[in-house]
C-alpha cells in the first residue's frame, strides 16, 4: 500500500486537458504551444503581420490552452534576425493586441516570449539568407553584444556589455506586453541567447559581478526577473525558459 493511502490521500492523476491556474490566470488544458520564431516580419520593424494572426489564431483554435507568440525582441538588436518581432516601441503594441486579442477569444492563453539574442542576434535566416552566419550591416546587420567577448560558431564577435550598459537593459518593455493584452510572460533564458550566455560558464568569463562563480553568473536572469515581475500585475503569471544542458563535450 503506499503512503499517501496509509495517510488516507486520494492520489490524483493529472491529464493532459485538465485544467490549470497559475497566479490569476487559468489554462484550459496542459498542452501549450511553444514559442517558435517564424523568421517573418520582412518589413524589419518588428511588427506581427496577419501571418502572424492566422498562424496563432489557428492553433488558439484548435485546442491550445496556452499559445506563446515567439521570441520578441526587447531592443533592435535584441533580434535574432533582422526578420524577427519586437516589442521595443510602443508602436508595436497594437500588431501585437490584435493576435492576443485573437487568441483569447479563441478559448487559450494569449502568452508571448521576450528575448535578447546576445552574440547570437543579427543572423540569417531562409528568407534573408547568411544561413549560420552574421548578416551584414549593408544587408540590415549590427553589432552585437554578449558578457563577454566570445564569438559564437562562425558569427561575428561580440562586443562586451558594460556594467551600465547591463543595468541599461531593464525589460522596461514588459510594460508593452500588458498594454498589448497578453496574459502571460516568458522570459527566454535558454538556447544560448543572451541571459543564457550570462549563465554559461562558457560564454560568460567576466570577472565583475556578473561573472564568475554561479551567484554572479546567475545575476542578471535574477534582477531581470524581479524587474519584470515589479513591471506587470501581481497576478499575471511570468515564466522563465532555461536550458537543461549546452551539449559540451566533457
């Protein structure tokens, strides 16, 4: 007999389409659409297009219970690709409402994930081309920025983000996630983006407070978490992303 029966408990198996609440906020079922980056803004100003509608819309539709809307740039150079969305300026807010808008009225979540690529912005992708590699300033590139001065792979090297300029980085964008109607915020700390290279004993060798030893290295995903959480309604969940492994050898 197991202890919870000993102890009089009634185990309760959860199930894919029970329901669930996190903070203020209640999820229809446990099956979430993933933040996937659709390389599609071809305007390069960051705004979502009807594209964007119809591809989260229609999964809203079709049984999620929460949908995340890609990885959203917090500053230009926070893309991942000059084709990438963004939620630097208020202009942007209203591409944005309009799919949470949509997405809540189809039964799910209206969530969206918020990125700085770090070292691994300003790539390509199959619409632009520069496929694994850095575009370009005279094609829309930039210079991109990183805890320490370590390239990425083959794409250009970084430049180091001062202490100030860290401190400069505030998330103050999470204000224009709630103006825009999401519900839900997921920080993108994973897949070797910029607070994930913060994190990485591998890309982060600075020697100041945010690097270092694990506390350092953990800093900045902790201030920018107690910075989004001050931003945004107590009762609006705020999500975190996080790589299990970087898949180094030794």
């Amino acid at each position: 007999m197991s202890e919870d029966k000993k102890n009089g408990k009634q185990n309760k198996t959860v199930k894919p389409f029970d329901p669930m609440t996190l903070r203020g906020v209640t999820v229809r079922n446990r099956i979430w659409l993933p933040p996937m980056d659709m390389y599609s803004v071809f305007e390069r100003d960051g705004r979502p297009t009807q594209f964007h509608y119809q591809h989260y819309v229609s999964r809203a539709l079709g049984g999620f219970g929460m949908v995340i809307a890609e990885a959203t740039a917090v500053c230009p150079e926070g893309r991942i690709s000059p084709f990438d969305t963004g939620l630097w300026e208020d202009e942007q807010i209203d591409a944005w409402r309009w799919i949470a808008d949509g997405i809540k009225q189809a039964g799910a979540v209206a969530a969206i994930q918020l990125n700085h690529a770090g070292r691994k912005g300003s790539t390509g992708c199959s619409g632009l081309g520069y496929i694994a590699n850095t575009v370009p300033a005279e094609d829309g590139g930039w210079p991109t920025v990183a805890p320490s001065e370590i390239a990425y792979g083959r794409y250009a090297m970084p430049r180091a983000l001062s202490v100030d300029e860290i401190h400069g980085i505030t998330w103050a964008f999470a204000r224009r996630a709630v103006e825009a109607g999401f519900q839900a915020i997921e920080i993108h700390a994973a897949h070797g983006y910029l607070i994930s290279q913060f994190l990485d004993p591998l890309s982060n060798v600075r020697d100041d407070e945010y690097g270092g030893g694990f506390e350092g290295r953990i800093r900045f995903l902790v201030e920018t978490v107690d910075a989004v959480r001050s931003m945004i309604p107590e009762d609006m969940p705020l999500l975190v992303r996080v790589s299990a492994t970087d898949w180094a050898a030794g």
